[in-house]
C-alpha cells in the first residue's frame, strides 16, 4: 500500500488579493489617520474638542449609512468599481480642506470620507472573500485582517505624528 499523497495547497497570494490587501491598509490608515489628525487640526485653529467629536461623529454616521448601501451595490455594480469609486471618495474628502477651509467644508469632508472609506472598506472585504481559494479562505481573511488591524493601529499615530512634527498640509498630501 502506497503512502497518501499530499494535495497541493491552492494560490492565496494572487495579484488581486495583494491589491486588496494594500488598499485595505491605506483605507484604514486614512481613516483612522485622519480621524486622530483631525482632531489635533481642529486644536490647533482654535476649536474645541466638541468639534472634534461633532465631526468625527460625521464621519462614523456617514461610514455606517453608507456601508447599509453599499452591500447591493457591490453586488450591482462589482467590488472593484466600488472600492475604486469609495477611494475616490475618500480622496476628494482629504484634498478638499488643502484649497478650502471652514466648518462647513471640514464637515462635507468628513462626510465625502466616512462615505468613501466604508465603501471602499465594505467592497475590499467581500473582493477578499471572492478571490481566496475556499480551501484557504480562513487564511486569507485572516491576513486580510491583519491588514486591517495594522491599518487601524498605524493611522492614528500616523495622523498625529505628521501633524505635530511636519503640520496639517504633510498630513493631507500624506493621506492623499
């Protein structure tokens, strides 16, 4: 009787879940970088932590509503559109407050932002599950999550570390 042979093991590591992999990173580091960055910004022009929590209330009322729609979007339109059309989102939301400042503006930006970032977010971890192999799929997702926790650590030192040592327009350009 000869000894059972060992199946090779299906490709995790394709080219698509390397791109999800990283843009998930750079989501939650915006994200979270911004959300912490913001806050110092807003100290620093003189207002107070109560627009701080306003605006990051902005930014997770937003994320949440968008991301109840974004599930049949993804489905609709694709995963790929979704999180390059949330990226976008979130862009227009980090470039704008470099050519205008406000309240108002800081606040459509938070807005633009929650939305982008939970779309992107939202269509990045059902691309993840699409492209992984079901027979390493627990695997995958658990370094897709790894990408997430490291993205949602590193950002909000990030966002903070740029603004007190290189100021807000680093942070911004950094974010872009």
């Amino acid at each position: 009787m000869s000894a059972p042979r060992k199946q090779k093991a299906e490709r995790l590591w394709s080219p698509l879940f390397v791109f999800i992999i990283i843009m998930t990173l750079c989501c939650f580091m915006v994200g979270q970088g911004l959300n912490s960055g913001t806050s110092v910004y807003l100290d620093h022009m003189g207002q107070g932590a109560t627009l701080a929590g306003v605006l990051a209330a902005v930014f997770s009322a937003s994320a949440a509503v968008a991301r109840i729609a974004c599930g049949p979007v993804i489905d609709n339109v694709g995963r790929v559109v979704v999180m390059l059309g949330g990226a976008l989102f979130l862009l227009v939301g980090t470039i704008l407050p470099a050519f205008v400042s406000g309240t108002a503006v800081l606040a459509v930006c938070r807005v633009l932002q929650g939305i982008g970032f939970s779309a992107a977010t939202t269509a990045s971890a059902t691309a993840a599950s699409d492209v992984l192999p079901l027979s390493r799929l627990g695997e995958g997702i658990g370094y897709y999550m790894l990408s997430v926790t490291l993205g949602a650590a590193l950002g909000p030192f990030t966002g903070i570390f740029l603004s007190n040592n290189f100021g807000f327009g680093t942070l911004f350009a950094i974010a872009m």
